[in-house]
C-alpha cells in the first residue's frame, strides 16, 4: 500500500502579512493629521505666541 501525502492545509501568512501592512498603512492615514495639528500646536506656543495658535 502506497503512503499517501498529508493533506496541507493552505497557508495564510502571505495574507495576514499583506492585511498587517495595510492595516498599519491606512493607520498611519488616518493618524498623521491628528498628530500634526498638535505638533503645529505644539509649535506655535513653544515659539512665544500664547493667543491666536
């Protein structure tokens, strides 16, 4: 009787690389405005001008 191969189970890894990297790109996305306006915020008092930031 001839052994006949494990059946493989299919390989999700490429995916679930795939999905990570577009979950932290579209992350970033959404992210990068918010900490922009607090550092220009941030900016603006550190240069002095309490009002009008």
């Amino acid at each position: 009787m001839p052994l006949l191969p494990k059946p493989s189970r299919p390989d999700f890894l490429g995916f679930l690389a795939l999905v990570a990297i577009l979950a932290v790109m579209l992350g970033a996305y959404l992210v990068f405005p918010h900490l922009q306006a607090a550092m220009g915020y941030q900016d603006c008092i550190a240069s002095g001008r309490v009002t009008g930031c």
